[in-house]
C-alpha cells in the first residue's frame, strides 16, 4: 500500500507543476500580445498622385534627399519622377524636358546633384544623366571601356567614399564602378555558390555545356551606401546581400533563400537606416519587408498581400527620410507607402552575432521564436498625396 500512495501523491505533484507552468506561460503570453498591440505599424502618408494630380502610375524605385528633406518617386507608368516635400505633397515632376525620359533609379548627392540611371530610349542609348540642384542637366555619362557596355542597362545608383559611382544594373554581375568624373575604374563583383555554365566531358571527346551549382559571380541589382563609406549589394539571385567597407573590401554576407517567414524570395529593394540599427529588405514576391541589424542579423519582418495600408502587391524600393520612416514604393497599388515603424527589439531573444567571426555565412538565427508585425489596423488613417 506505500507504493501506492508514494505513487498518488507524485502524481498529484506532477499534474500541480503542470499546471503552474501552463499559468506562468500564459501571463507571459498575455504580457507578449499586450506588448503587441502597441507594436504595429502605423501609416504617416500615402502618395497617391503626382503634381498635376494625376495617379501615380507603378511606382518602381523612392530614393530620398536628407538636404532638402524631399522624397523622389520614379513614375515608371508616366515615365517621369515625382518630387515630394516634408508636407508629402508634390512639388514637381520631371520628365523628357529636363533630360528624364527613360528613369529606372536615381540618387541625390550632399549638394543637390540629382544622378538618374536611364534606360535605352527611342535613338537614345542607356546613360547616367546628371542634374544640378535646379534640374537642368549638367552630363550624361554614355557606357563604354568595359565588357557588355553596350548592353548595360543602370537600375540603381549610389555614391560612395571620394565620389564613386556605384551603379547595379539589370541582368549584370556586380555591380560598374566610375570614378567622380563617370570614368569607369572596375567591376566590383561577390563571388558564391549559383548555376553557372560548365564544360563537362561528353562522349569521346567531346565538351558539352551544361549548367550545375558552383562559384561563380553573382547577379546584383540593387546597391546603396551609407555615411561610412560602406556599400551594400543585394542580389535578387542569391537572395544575399553582400556588405564592403569603404575601400571595397568584403565584410560579410546576410540573407537566406525561400519562401516562408524569415527568408528572401524575390528581394528587390535595399534601404540603410544606420540611426536606428537596421537595414530593410523589400521582398518584391513575398510582398513582405524584412528587418536586420546592421551586422547581419534577422530582427523581424511586416506586411504581406494586400491593398490596405501596410499591406504590399510588389513592393520594389525602399528609402529612409531623416525622421526614420520607412518610404516603400508599392508597385502594383500603384502608391508610395510612408510608414513608421516601432522598435521590436526589446522582445527578441538575445544572440550574438555571427558575422563578426563567420562573413559569408548568413546570420538567420531564431526565426521561429520570432513574431511578426501586425499589419495596421483598418481604422488607422494615413494622408493622401
């Protein structure tokens, strides 16, 4: 009989642990949902038009002038880029009249200089065009002293330590580097593991082609910098963004391929917020914006299909104005989303970073434990530009 009331009274034991725990996991439960109610993202505008009040038409690339404090959309629908002020409204377009005819992406330089990387138009060719701070053009810069320039085709452009020029274009490995007077110097290309094209022995001795995994250099369409001189080069193939110091020499690399919470599908858009730690990442398939620190690490990510605010259909672009909003060209609804985005961080688990020891390995960690941003709340109301 002592066995047996030894065996009860452990059981009731058991089942009082249980149950403590399960109450202590709910009170930490209820606290983490309380905590993000308040932890969404909140819509501050939404550029809807241009100058003439006529709708934007697929928005594709925003980049931002921390000078002048003005926000550049390039209307790829009209062609033409839509400058917008501190109040979100539109101050002017710029189009065939002031050398804009082709835009893909653009850059303002600390003294007003407007760079526009543009397309192949009519008996134009591709080109770099230069405007000064009141937008008259001052130089284009025609590709040439370097393998394919005649079918480069810039998408984005980014200045970096002593004036280069970083331009990343459509189709390319790596990225073109010019000097200040839109020389070109060299290529500067990440090497990983992607499909390439290799001669493998056939039957006698014939060479056949056939494309495998290996190292090879990788796509890149996407670069910015930062107020360090340090460049970043997303690559929509590798799913990978691959961080240089100011001299071009490689740091680490972050990001990781897929389909689910965490990982990059389709990443399009790049944007450096060095004020508040993180780096945004545009998921262009997963219609999603993804968040890391600056070394690499995953924080969190917001958004998802849809056509409130907050919600994305192809997001291609992202920027930063100098009050830490998120600018996010929403290609397919055919708007600019303008979106403050709270700090997450002082709910996620700690871990160090492995970037520091491991550069090209990507420092996804803790995706799992990690909850996502609600999208915002049908009854917030954001400004219509």
């Amino acid at each position: 009989m002592g066995w047996i009331y030894r065996y009860n009274t452990y059981g009731r034991l058991f089942s009082l642990s249980v149950l403590l725990f399960l109450l202590l996991s709910g009170l930490v439960t209820v606290r983490v949902a309380v905590a993000m109610k308040a932890l969404v993202v909140k819509p501050v505008a939404m550029l809807t038009a241009d100058d003439q009040g006529v709708p934007l038409a697929c928005p594709s690339a925003v980049f931002f002038d921390k000078t002048s404090e003005e926000i550049y959309v390039i209307n790829s629908g009209k062609g033409r880029i839509v400058v917008y002020g501190l109040d979100f409204f539109p101050r002017i377009s710029l189009g065939a009249g002031r050398g804009v005819d082709a835009p893909y992406g653009g850059y303002i330089n600390g003294d007003g200089r407007l760079y526009v990387c543009q397309g192949r138009r009519e008996d134009k060719p591709t080109r770099l065009t230069i405007l000064n701070a009141a937008f008259f053009p001052i130089k284009e810069n025609k590709f040439e002293g370097f393998e394919g320039a005649g079918t480069f085709i810039p998408r984005r452009v980014a200045l970096g330590h002593d004036g280069k020029i970083y331009l990343a274009g459509i189709n390319t490995h790596g990225v073109i580097v010019l000097d200040s007077e839109g020389n070109y110097l060299r290529h500067l290309t990440p090497m990983d593991r992607v499909w390439i094209d290799e001669d493998k022995s056939g039957q006698g001795s014939e060479t056949v082609s056939k494309k495998g995994p290996g190292k090879g250099p990788v796509l890149i369409l996407e670069v910015c910098t930062d107020k360090a001189g340090r460049i970043y080069l997303l690559s929509e193939e590798t799913s990978k963004i691959y961080v240089y110091d100011q001299n071009e020499n490689f740091l680490f690399s972050f990001g990781k391929k897929g389909g689910s919470s965490g990982k990059l599908s389709r990443p399009r858009g790049l944007a450096v917020d060095e004020d508040r730690g993180r780096i945004y990442v545009v998921d262009y398939l997963r219609h999603t914006i993804l968040v890391y620190n600056l070394s690499g690490r995953y924080l969190f990510e917001f958004g998802g299909r849809g056509w409130g605010p907050g919600w994305f259909n192809f997001p291609t672009s992202s920027a930063i104005d100098n009050q830490g909003h998120l600018i996010v060209a929403d290609f397919f609804n055919n708007r600019v989303q303008i979106l403050e985005v709270p700090d997450f961080t002082e709910l996620l688990p700690k871990a160090e970073d492995s970037n520091a020891t491991k550069p090209e390995e990507s420092s996804l960690r803790d995706v799992e434990s990690v909850p996502n941003f609600l999208a915002v709340p049908p009854s917030k109301k954001s400004r219509s530009r």
